[in-house]
C-alpha cells in the first residue's frame, strides 16, 4: 500500500520530534506528519478521545484517494500503520500508541508556531485549507463529506494539564482559530457575506505536558494566552502557505 518511503525531519521541539514521511497510497503520492513524543503522553483527540500516546499524527489524503474513504474494501487501518511503521526514529508505533487525524491538505502547507513566557510555552502544528468547505458554524449547512478543507491544529504545551484543562483549552483553541481567520477575513463558503468560523471538518489535539499541573485552560491564564497566541500564529501562516501554493 505504501512504497518508494522518504522521511524528512523537520525539527526538534522540546524534546518532540516532527517527521513528515514521503509516500505512495494506493499508488498515489502522499505524506504525512508524525510528532514524536519523547516518552509517552495523554492526549485529547476530538475524534479519538483521551487516550496515553507516543506520537500524534496527521496524514494527508490526496483528492483521488477521497473516493476510497467511503470504500469498505479500503483497508485505511493497514495504510495507517505502515506509515507509523515507516518512521525513521525507531520508534515502535502502532494504532494503540496514535493518535490520528487525516486532512485534505498536504503537509508541505504545515506551520507550525510556539509562544513562550519565561519557562511556560505552547507550541501549535497546523494544516488549513479554507477553499470549498469554510463555513459559519449553525448557520451554513456544510455538504462536504470528504477532507476538502479542513483545519487540523496540534498543541502541544509545557504544562501537566487535567483532563478538565484538556477539555477547555479546546475552547481557547477554537477562538483562537477564528481569531485566524477574521483577521485573514476568510468568508463562508456557503454564505459569503457572512464571516467563516473555520470548516466542516476541523480537528483538535491537545497534548499535556509535564511541569507544573494545570487545572483550567482560558485566556485569563498564561498556558491559555499562549496557546492562543501559538494557535491564531500557526493558522495565518498555514491558510497563506495553501493560498500561495493554490495560486502559483
């Protein structure tokens, strides 16, 4: 399913290594996003819940392979894992220690931003495609099923987080996201007089970190004002890197 494997390490964050992978899918060019942890963390997925992980991944779904997510002979599961097998750490990952999300957007639009505050930081990964699925959420009906466009935002941060903060900071996050995309003025797809609060198909990570515990995530708190900071940074560059790619 996958061949012709490349890896290309693009840093090291706090002890997080980012891998994006080169592949073939079904014969079709691909990459994905692997974020290595340096020992295994808990994490808030929206689609995979709160899970102990060792890395965070997000993988790209090329438009010929959108057909294939609704084929039941489509074996995304096995794809999946040779991906995390490909990794060039050595890392011993499956589907129990992963944390997933999948996007329409390639990882060569990736941005990624860190906010810090003398030993407190937050770091964000993002991938933004707002072309085709930019929506006003409850007031546009999206009809898109596939990854047309999506926002897939990672936060990482330096702080121990309780699952209540877990939960919060994806408030924090979502604002910051629209604060993204007001001030880029990125309008609904579906009503374009009307402001775009993200897409249809937006997905959130948030991965604890280890110092000092946090029991709430909002921007009345410093982790939070990062996170946001981190968050809205990421998001701009990551829409403008699509944009400017789509136009040339």
């Amino acid at each position: 399913m996958t061949s012709e494997n490349q890896n290309e390490i693009i840093g090291c964050f706090h002890g997080i290594t980012a891998e994006i992978i080169h592949h073939h899918a079904w014969g079709v060019s691909s990459n994905a996003l692997l974020l290595h942890l340096p020992e295994p963390a808990r994490t808030l997925s929206g689609l995979q819940g709160y899970r102990k992980v060792s890395v965070v991944a997000n993988y790209h779904i090329p438009q010929p392979l959108w057909t294939k997510l609704h084929d039941p002979a489509a074996d995304w599961r096995g794809y999946f894992r040779q991906v995390l097998k490909a990794n060039s750490c050595g890392n011993n990952l499956s589907l129990d220690n992963a944390t997933i999300l999948s996007t329409g957007v390639t990882m060569e639009h990736l941005a990624w931003s860190e906010a810090t505050d003398g030993d407190l930081w937050a770091l964000a990964f993002v991938t933004a495609g707002v072309e085709g699925n930019a929506l006003r959420v409850g007031v546009d009906c999206g009809r898109h099923h596939n990854p047309v466009s999506t926002i897939n935002t990672i936060v990482f941060c330096s702080t121990e987080l309780t699952q209540a903060a877990m939960a919060a900071s994806f408030i924090t996050i979502t604002e910051a996201k629209v604060v993204a995309l007001e001030d880029l003025g990125i309008r609904s797809s579906y009503t374009p007089t009307l402001q775009a609060t993200g897409t249809g198909t937006d997905q959130i990570v948030t991965v604890s970190g280890k110092t000092e515990k946090c029991t709430y995530v909002s921007g009345h708190t410093k982790i939070g004002a990062l996170m946001a900071r981190a968050v809205t940074a990421a998001t701009k560059e990551a829409i403008a890197k699509r944009r400017k790619a789509l136009c040339s």
